[in-house]
C-alpha cells in the first residue's frame, strides 16, 4: 500500500507542475474510481471467505 500511496502522491506532484487544474482533477478522479472498483472487489473476495473460528 505504501508504494501505490506514493505513486499516487508522485503523480498528483507531477499533475501540479505540468498540468493545470483541470488535468489534474480529471487523473485524480480515474485514480479515485480505479481505487473505488478495485475496493469494492476486494471487500467482496474478504466476504466470501470463510470465517477461521
């Protein structure tokens, strides 16, 4: 998780130096939504499993 936090931070630096504010909103909102989909299965898969009592 630390590297994929870093990236994203690196990224939203690279966004504030090259883009303007519109560039950067729109890739934070594709990394927002990839992290909601990718979440979402993953709470799935964590329901699925079996409880280990």
């Amino acid at each position: 998780m630390n590297k994929a936090m870093y990236a994203i931070y690196a990224l939203d630096v690279i966004l504030f130096y090259i883009g303007d504010d519109e560039v950067a909103d729109a890739a934070n909102q594709q990394v927002k939504d990839l992290f909601d989909t990718k979440s979402e299965l993953f709470q799935n898969e964590i329901q699925k499993k079996p409880s280990q009592d």
